[in-house]
C-alpha cells in the first residue's frame, strides 16, 4: 500500500474530546498509582497534522532501512501509553481500543506491571530456561497448570510468542502420536513461521512464494465437525493418521467468527474416537479476553494442548505451551528455546495475571456487554453499512457491508473507516474479509468506550452519508 498522504490540521477533535477519569476515582479499575500529569489531559487529543513533523521524520527513517514486509498502514510513531492511551512523537493522542492485538490486556505500561518489570530486571535479566532454573519461570508454570480449563495434571514448555507455541504444539502432537496428518480450519491463523504457517488459512499473501509448506496439513470449514467426519474422513484422510486437529476457540484474523456451541464439544467427541488430539489455539483469545480465563471455557470442554501468548505478560515476548502430563511424553533434548520463560518476561505475566484475576476479567464481562449494546445500535442506525456484530468480552467484531439485503463485505470501506478514525484520535484494526475488531485493554472504562463509539458513530456517518 502507498505512503499515506498526511492530512490537514482541520482533522484536530481536541477541544471537544471527554476527559479520561483518573485512576483514583470511583471508576478505577487498580490502577494503582497516579499516572504523570501529562496523562490526565483530553482524549484524543489532536494538535497536529497527522503525521506530524517528529512523526514523519521517525518514518522516513524506519523505511529507510526497515523490511517492506510490514503491514503498517496507519502512519502512527509511538512516544509512550497508559492503560488506554497512546501518545505519538508530536504529543497528539490517542485512545487504543486494539491493545497491540489483544496484548496488552492490562493497559499499556500499568504501574503493577512496570514494578514487576523493573525489580525484576535488578536481580536478572536472563539465564537460558532450557538449561538452568529459575524462579520466576517455575512459579509462572505452575500458575498456568493451575489455570488449565480441565482436571488434567499438565506440564508447561516456555516460548518467546505464539507462532513458536504453536511450532512445539505441531512438533509434541507429532512425537506423541507418531503421526503426520494435522488439521486446521479455513479462515485460521497460527503464525508465520513454516509449521504454523502452513496451519495459517487466512489471507494467500500470507503463504504466497513459501512453498512448500509443510506437508500433510489439510483445512476445513470453521465451526463443522461433520465435513470432517463425513467428507475428509471418509473420501481422502484416513483419521487413524491424524496426530491433531488445530482450532481457534474464537476464530482471530478470519474475522472474530464465534463457532456454533456445539462445536467445539463435536470436535472433542471427534477427537476422542480416533486418538487425535485437540489443539486449542488461545494466543488471541486467552487471558481474560473473552470474560473467562480461557475461550474454551465456555465450552466446558478440555484440550490436550493448548497455545498461548499475546495477553500473557502485557506487552513483553513470552508464549507457553500447555499439555496434558500423559501428552508431554518428549524426552530431553527434543526440544528447547534460548528466550522462553526468560525472568522479566515472567515477573511482567505474574503480574498480569494477577490484575487480570482480581478485576480485569470482570470489568471485560460488564464493559464487553455494555460494547455490545452500543453496536447493536449502529446496526440499527446504520443498516446500509453495518452488518453483524459478534464475539465474546473484548473481542468483539463487526462488519462492514455494502447494503442491507446483500450484506456483501464492503472491505474499502471497512479499511476507510478505520484511517479516518485514526485522523480523529481512535485506534482501530480489521480483520477478516471486512470486519471492525474491538480488542481494547480489558482495563479499559465504560466512559472510554462511549468515547470511542462516539467518535467512530461521526466517521461512519460522514463516510456513509
């Protein structure tokens, strides 16, 4: 896509932005200290063209020498967040409903974090976890047993991000299983590192010129179990060669696709009558995202792996994957990681656990019902351009259509929609083939997010007039 042209000053909303309560109120969500002053102006808060002229010069540095592979179509240079809130190098403002794609689950820099971070990073930096001990590594593990949606003992290996937990989950079911057939669903996305790349059904940029991919990999429909029993099963894959079948609990990039209710119960039966074992991908959907700890918990059923990241340490790299004891049968040295279960990294998910435990995950059911209820009321205001609104908590997705009868996927218009929210101080992300995602910190307010809505109600009805 080509370098955006920066608009004018009259994009400035600044003067009649609401004001973020402080974090002492009676709105705070444990915060825990005042943030710096800075913090407690307007937000959004405009004062420049967008990109101002620090903003513009850190780009053109960046392309100068950075790879052409980066989807970066907001012309957004970062200074510093809080909670809910981004600051670019000119000082304008922004309120962040994407949390770095449902990473930041408690906000931005949170003081708690920052703390654990900080005195960690005092004691030590690092000490290769595939080698040695540590105690912020094993106090972490046994935490995430701890949490696992089921009565399973489990066990828990360290990666540095999702695409490598989804790597050693391909890898254990393999070695596990002696089998070489895997599953996945259309609309998936694992990563983009080669295993999960080739599980990755998303976007054909994404696998074009990588081939070949690793072999054996078939995709099905999201959310029916009976293509693969009837179809797959029964015409081309024998399922006694099936080491694991990949699923997103709630599909991500596909679009925020929520799956029928039986399915994912479907697909454990499935599982356990052919000794294939289900992978739960819960990179994007984990860590309070969706109300409950884990997606799957609302399934009530219990994965024999699961895939984590994004949410687990509030910005800093680190993933895990989790298997049931009788699963994570690898013997030593079949696999390592330098980085995964590094200290700080650690310290920063303790911490981010710890808040998502105590208030964050039910702040994420009430202000997820309350985003819910807003949406609802653009579908109806705005029948000719918004279509369905889904998800769970704060994952939230909602299309973007041509016409009411058709709702054919208007993706233009979507991609249109959230540039000018970013020229009015609200930051935005797509996905699937036309879909508005709402990923915000789960910290964040009710008052913020009327803001934002209300912000983004003036783009559609500009845009869609």
């Amino acid at each position: 896509m080509p370098a955006k042209t920066p608009r004018p000053a009259a994009v400035k909303r600044s003067t009649k932005s609401k004001f973020l309560p402080p974090v002492r109120s009676s709105q705070s969500n444990g915060h825990g200290v005042e943030p710096d002053e800075w913090w407690t102006g307007p937000v959004p808060h405009i004062q420049t063209e967008l990109p101002g002229p620090e903003a513009r010069k850190a780009i053109s540095r960046d392309r100068r020498t950075s790879s052409p592979s980066y989807t970066r179509y907001i012309p957004l240079a970062v200074k510093r967040g809080y909670m809910s809130v981004g600051e670019d190098l000119d000082g304008n403002r922004f309120l962040d409903f994407t949390a770095g794609i449902a990473v930041n689950n408690c906000g931005h820099c949170h003081p708690k974090v920052v703390e654990a971070i900080r005195d960690q990073a005092g004691k030590l930096i690092h000490m290769c976890g595939s080698d040695y001990y540590n105690e912020p590594q094993a106090e972490l593990a046994g935490h995430l047993c701890r949490l696992w949606p089921g009565k399973s003992p489990t066990r828990v290996f360290f990666t540095n991000s999702g695409a490598e937990s989804v790597e050693a989950a391909f890898k254990l079911a393999r070695y596990h299983t002696g089998r070489q057939r895997v599953i996945a669903f259309l609309g998936a996305f694992h990563g983009r590192t080669f295993g999960a790349l080739s599980l990755t059904g998303s976007k054909i940029t994404q696998r074009a010129h990588f081939a070949p991919l690793v072999p054996e990999v078939e995709h099905v429909p999201y959310g029916d179990v009976s293509y693969i029993r009837d179809e797959l099963f029964k015409r081309t894959v024998p399922p006694d060669e099936v080491a694991a079948i990949f699923v997103e609990c709630l599909q991500g990039e596909g679009g925020y696709i929520v799956p029928p209710k039986k399915f994912l119960p479907d697909l454990r039966k499935l599982c356990d009558e052919h000794g294939i074992l289900l992978v739960a991908d819960e990179i994007q959907s984990g860590f309070g995202r969706t109300g409950k700890m884990f997606c799957i918990e609302h399934s009530n059923v219990e994965p024999d792996i699961m895939c984590l990241a994004k949410g687990i340490a509030n910005g800093l790299p680190l993933g895990a994957m989790i298997a049931k004891e009788t699963v994570m049968d690898w013997k030593q040295g079949a696999h390592g990681s330098t980085f995964g279960g590094n200290p700080v990294s650690c310290r920063a998910a303790l911490a981010s656990l710890k808040l998502i435990e105590d208030s964050y995950m039910a702040n994420t059911r009430a202000v997820g019902a309350f985003l819910v209820k807003e949406l609802s009321g653009f579908q109806r205001d705005f029948p000719s351009h918004v279509g369905e609104v889904r998800g769970m908590g704060l994952m939230i997705g909602m299309d973007i259509i041509t016409d009411a009868k058709t709702k054919r996927p208007a993706r233009v218009l979507r991609d249109k929609i959230v540039d000018d929210a970013f020229y009015a101080g609200l930051l935005l992300l797509g996905c699937g083939e036309a879909t508005a995602r709402f990923c915000p910190p789960l910290s964040i307010t009710r008052e913020e997010i009327a803001t934002g809505l209300g912000i983004l109600r003036q783009v559609i009805r500009k845009r869609c007039r």
